[in-house]
C-alpha cells in the first residue's frame, strides 16, 4: 500500500471519529452503539432496498466502465 492510500484510510478514520464525538460526544460506547443499531432496526424496509438498489447501481458500473478500463491499460503495458 502506497503513502497515499495510507493517508487517505487516516482521513476516513480521523473524520469518522469526529463524525462520532459531534453526534454523540464522549458517551458510553455500548449505549450509543444500542442507540444507533436501534435507530438502523427502525428504518423501513424500504429505504434498505433503496440503499441496496444503489450499491447495485454503483457495483455494475464499476464492473463495466472501470474494470474493463483498467484490463485495458495493464494489457497495453
């Protein structure tokens, strides 16, 4: 793994933690994760099969635009 990707899951960490103590603060842990698979059992039904509609969306583009890009470009090589 490359410098760069390095930095780049440090940012995702840094930026979730933050994410986290300005929604929840310094609480206990265990009660804000109950709180937030609480929250996640609420949801309709709906919105998970939207949500999986999306990342079906995404994951075929990637399979077909990305991919075959990226094929391309290690075969010219």
């Amino acid at each position: 793994m490359d410098s760069r990707g390095l930095f780049d899951i440090a940012l995702v960490v840094v930026a979730g933690l933050l994410a986290y103590t300005e929604t929840f603060g310094f609480a206990n842990p265990r009660t804000t994760l109950q709180e937030i698979i609480a929250a996640i059992a609420r949801l309709d039904i709906r919105v998970f099969l939207v949500l999986g509609g999306i990342f079906g969306i995404c994951f075929v583009a990637y399979l077909t635009m990305y991919l075959p890009q990226k094929d391309a470009r290690m075969i010219q090589r």
